[in-house]
C-alpha cells in the first residue's frame, strides 16, 4: 500500500516545484479535491481556499460545466495548431467575446499558454508596434517594485521583487522599475501634490532619465497581487495615462490576476477610467481549469500588425496559442461569470471581506488593511505608530500562516502580509468564517 510518506519521498525524488528548495518541501500538503472553495488533503482534511488556489479559480473549484466544455471539445478536436492560415471555432469565438467585455479599443487578441508567456508576448508586440512605426530606438521597459510579471527571463527583468533575480542573472538589458504607489508605506517627497500623483510622477522622471525616444512600455497591475495586494491611490493612473500619452509610452496593464471579475469589475483599470494600450490576461479566463493566456491589443496596434510589410510581419508565436480545449473552457468559464453575476458579486462580498478586515485593526500588530473586490491583504508590524516591521527573525507570517492551517485556512503569506482571494462563488458565511481564523491565528502567534 502507498502511503502518504512514499508519496512524498516519490515526490522529493522525481519533481522541482515552482520556487524550489527542498528545505521548504519536507512536509508538503498533498492535494487530492476541490469542491467550491474548499481544498481536501490526502487525509480528508479540509480547508477554506483563501487564494483561489494561486489566484486563479474564480469561479470556484469542482465546475462541471467547465469539465464537460474540455470534454467536449476534446472528442471534436483537442488541438490544431492556429498559425496563421489556419485557425478554430473556439478560438474565434473567445476572441469576438473578449472584444465585447474588454475595453473599448481593444478588440484583437493573441492567446498564450500563461501569464509569463503573456508578458513576454507584450513585450515583443511593443517593441515590435516602434520598430514599425519607424522608432527603433523605442525598446526599454519600466515596471514597478512590487511588481510581479512572471519568470521567464525579460519577464523577471520586468517582475519588480528581487528575491527572484540573483540566481538567475543577468537581466535582460533594457529594463529597470519605480517605486510602487504602496499608500500604507510610499514617502510623498512632493507634499503639494496628492500622493497618487506624486507617485505616478515617478514614471515620468524614469522616461526623461531613460530618454523618451528610447522606452517602448510601462508595463503594471492594476493591483499588485504578488507584491502584497497593493492597491494604488484613486488618482494614480490617471496621471500614468497622461504620462504615457505625453511621451509616447505604450500603458500595459497585467491583468493576469485582476481580468475577469477578481477587483468587482471585468478588468482591474475599469476602476479608473483609463484604457491601456495592451492588456495581458492569464488565470481567471480559465479558473485554471486548463492552462491559457494572452494579450489584448489597441485597435492602433492591431492596425500597425495588420499593415506592415509581409517581410517585417510579427514573427511571434506559440505552439498552443490559440488551443481549441482551452479556448473552449474559456468560453464555457465567462458564460459562468456571466450567467451568476460573478462580477458584481465579487464587488459586494469584496466589500464584505474588507469591512470584516477591517475589524481586526483593532488588534495591536495589524498595521493596515487594504483591499478591491475579491483580494485583500493584511499587513502585520511591530509597531503601528512608526510601521516599522517585524524583524525577518521573528518569522511572523510564516507562524501565522501555520495557525491559520491549523484552523483550516489554505492562503499566501508573503513576509508579513496575508493575501487573500477567495474564489467569487465563495459565501458570506465562508468569507466570515476566513476573517474569524485571520483574527484568531493572529492573536495565537505571540510577539
């Protein structure tokens, strides 16, 4: 009989992980079902999913429909390739439907196997877009401390945490990052102007120092997800838009975590009023039920791709772009959104979750609460006065992620900061339950 330390030795010997060291693997949670928002281990212990897995499973785990979608699809035809002069229904149905729930100018896509892929597919269109338009020069990238854009190479360049580059460099040349807006910690060093802009005004400095006729992007989330939920001041990208029109700047917006439905609206800059001139998306066009990804382009892109000589044409591509199953379970994956209200669902329990959160600013070591739609994070510190954090040391979030899997909640603690994302199927009684082990697991871990 296979036991669960066989499985593990098996494991141990035979997979890397994502993030991998075997020091942090000794004891891992084998995963075996999902139902809703709840995760079962190999032993039947359940838990509430606070992170949609990986931000991922929006519409919730155990979806038939999104089962059947695959299954269908796979019995017609599992895969083509849909390089050019051939292509699927299912792909171009996904692609019509994204042009109605995007913004505006945007109505053509390119589709991808994930979020990196989807960067790095960015990354080329935009330098691609200045070289056509005769500004070759136009190749640099700016991004954001705190920022995450995936791992592959000109992707990690442009992820703004730097425990992913040592092991790993050099970076690719040609991209560099600005402070992130972060309200809880961001020093205004221009006090008469809002904090929003002031931060925003760092863009600015970054292309003239740079040289305007040399960057081709700015590439950033509408909330930072794996650099602690970071929600930026209401002003912000509206003054990045500005910017990026003045000096010719191409607005990316990675949308890979908040694209359909995370934040309470369809996509995270609908929050702002502004439109970027691409859009990367990735896990919820699936909830991860099968890989997918992809970019969205501005009808001007689409004209440039469109018009250039057949020698200069975008040599870009993927084998499984476009892939029919996956493309199909998208579909199937936004009828859900869709047909339950998921989006303004997402907006009201998120507003749920945050007001609970909130609560627990009473206790002595939460220094900040934060939140838009269905993410939060709460963020623990030494001292709330001064913010100063925990010394690394102390290990806080690691021993308050352990109370709260001790109570059966499964989410992501990075340094300090729980991060939260339930799916937006996930219940009000759930999302109270989630912020009453928060509240306990906080207070267990003595400081």
């Amino acid at each position: 009989m296979t036991t669960e330390n066989d499985l593990i030795h098996s494991d141990l010997d035979h997979l890397i992980h994502p993030l991998y060291h075997p020091s942090g693997h000794q004891t891992p949670k084998i995963w075996v079902e999902a139902k809703g928002s709840v995760v079962k281990d190999i032993n039947g212990n359940a838990y509430l999913d606070g992170l949609s897995a990986l931000w991922n499973v929006n519409v919730g785990h155990g979806r038939e429909e999104l089962a059947e979608a695959a299954y269908t699809q796979m019995k017609r035809m599992a895969f083509y390739s849909a390089y050019t002069g051939s292509t699927n229904l299912p792909a171009i149905q996904l692609a019509e439907k994204l042009s109605q729930i995007l913004y505006p100018s945007i109505n053509t896509f390119f589709f991808t196997s994930g979020g990196a892929e989807s960067t790095e597919s960015a990354i080329k269109t935009a330098r691609f877009h200045w070289k056509a338009k005769g500004k070759p020069d136009k190749v640099k990238f700016i991004s954001r401390m705190k920022g995450y854009h995936g791992v592959t190479l000109a992707a990690m360049s442009a992820t703004g945490l730097p425990v992913y580059w040592p092991m790993f460099e050099p970076r690719v040349p040609g991209f560099s990052h600005i402070e992130s807006p972060y309200p809880y910690r961001f020093v205004n060093k221009t006090p008469e102007l809002s904090d929003g802009v002031a931060a925003a005004n760092l863009l600015e400095e970054a292309i003239l120092r740079e040289g305007a006729d040399t960057v081709a992007g700015f590439i950033a989330e509408p909330v930072q997800g794996a650099g602690g939920v970071i929600v930026p001041q209401d002003d912000y990208f509206a003054r990045i838009r500005a910017i990026c029109d003045q000096y010719e700047v191409l607005l990316i917006s990675d949308e890979v975590i908040t694209g359909f439905g995370r934040t309470g609206t369809w996509f995270g800059l609908e929050h702002y009023g502004v439109e970027p001139d691409i859009a990367m998306f990735a896990k919820g066009i699936t909830s991860g039920y099968v890989p997918l990804g992809g970019i969205g382009v501005s009808d001007a892109i689409s004209d440039v791709i469109n018009h250039v000589a057949p020698d200069k044409r975008w040599m870009h591509a993927f084998t499984y772009s476009g892939h029919p199953t996956s493309c199909a379970v998208a579909l199937a994956n936004i009828a859900i959104i869709e047909g339950e209200g998921l989006v303004a669902r997402a907006a009201s329990s998120g507003a749920h979750l945050l007001a609970g959160l909130r609560e627990l600013e009473e206790m002595p070591t939460v220094g900040n609460v934060r939140g838009l739609g269905m993410m939060a994070a709460v963020e623990l510190v030494a001292d709330k006065a001064t913010r100063e954090a925990f010394p690394v040391a102390a290990n806080v979030g690691v021993r308050v992620g352990s109370e709260m899997m001790a109570r059966g909640l499964h989410t992501r603690v990075i340094g300090d900061s729980i991060l939260l994302a339930p799916p937006l199927t996930t219940s009000i009684a759930q999302i109270d339950q989630i912020v009453q082990i928060i509240g306990e697991a906080i207070a267990a871990v003595q400081v």
